[in-house]
C-alpha cells in the first residue's frame, strides 16, 4: 500500500459515519484508524441586553497576596526535581523555620533524574518560612525558603 493509498482511506474515513476501523492485508500491513469521539458540549448562547446596562465598580482585596518583602532573602531551586527536606524519612529535617543558617549550608536535597543534589543556602539568616512539602515536584526558580 503507497502514501496515496492510505492518504485517501484517511479521508474516505473522515468523510463517513464510522468511528474506528482495523484492516489486515495478507502481506501483513495493518492499519488501525480511530476517530475523535469525544461529545463536545453545546453551550446555549444567551443574548445580552443592548439597554440599561449598569456598571459596578469592583475592588479587589489583595491584603492576602504575600509580597517579598525587601529584607527578605528567597533560596530558589536551581532545577526540576523532587524536594526533600532531609536525607532520609527517618532523619530530622536540614532545616526547620527559626534555624539560623549561614551561607553554603546545606538545607535541602532536589532528586532529579536519580541524583541527589544538595541545595545550599546563598544567604545568611533565619529561616522565616519553607515554602514547600517534603516529597514536592519543584520548577526551576520556585521558592524553597523565605530568610529574614
């Protein structure tokens, strides 16, 4: 069977009702084609009124939005990984909020690809906040943890 063949079972196969279809030649070709079945949802449109339209002045509250604060110092992943807080599940934790830590020491482990890379401290200071769980997927640039 040559490219033209099955580019026009493909669209003879687009063009009917049929959902699937699996074909065998006795040279040992087979071609197995499936169309998109998902239902897509019909959502009725509802027209708007042209008059007496009123307009609400909306605020939004950002109180609860956490902003860095300018003394305070964010350790971020260098990489894609796994975070751990300590070495083992058994063992204490690097690091726990109100450790003072110094620059170069270690506070957490990122796995990535099977390798355990120790994360150090680019700061010195407290530990105001971990910003992740034990066991966490983490992106390239998340926070790890807050030092005042």
């Amino acid at each position: 069977m040559n490219y033209e063949d099955i580019k026009k079972l493909i669209e003879d196969m687009g063009n009917s009702k049929i959902d699937a279809l699996d074909i065998e030649f006795p040279d040992g070709v087979k071609i197995s084609m499936k169309k998109n079945t998902a239902p897509v949802a019909q959502v009725p449109v509802v027209p708007m009124p042209k008059e007496n339209v009123q307009v609400q002045n909306v605020q939004i509250d950002t109180t609860s939005v956490k902003e860095e604060k300018k003394d305070e110092k964010v350790i971020k992943s260098p990489m894609v990984g796994t975070f751990y807080a300590s070495n083992s599940p058994k063992e204490e934790p690097f690091v726990k909020v109100g450790d003072k830590v110094k620059k170069g020491q270690v506070v957490c482990i990122i796995e990535a690809m099977k390798l355990m890379n120790e994360i150090e401290s680019e700061y010195d200071g407290e530990i105001a906040e971990i910003c992740v769980s034990n066991e966490e997927m983490v992106e390239y640039g998340t926070p790890l943890f807050k030092l005042k």
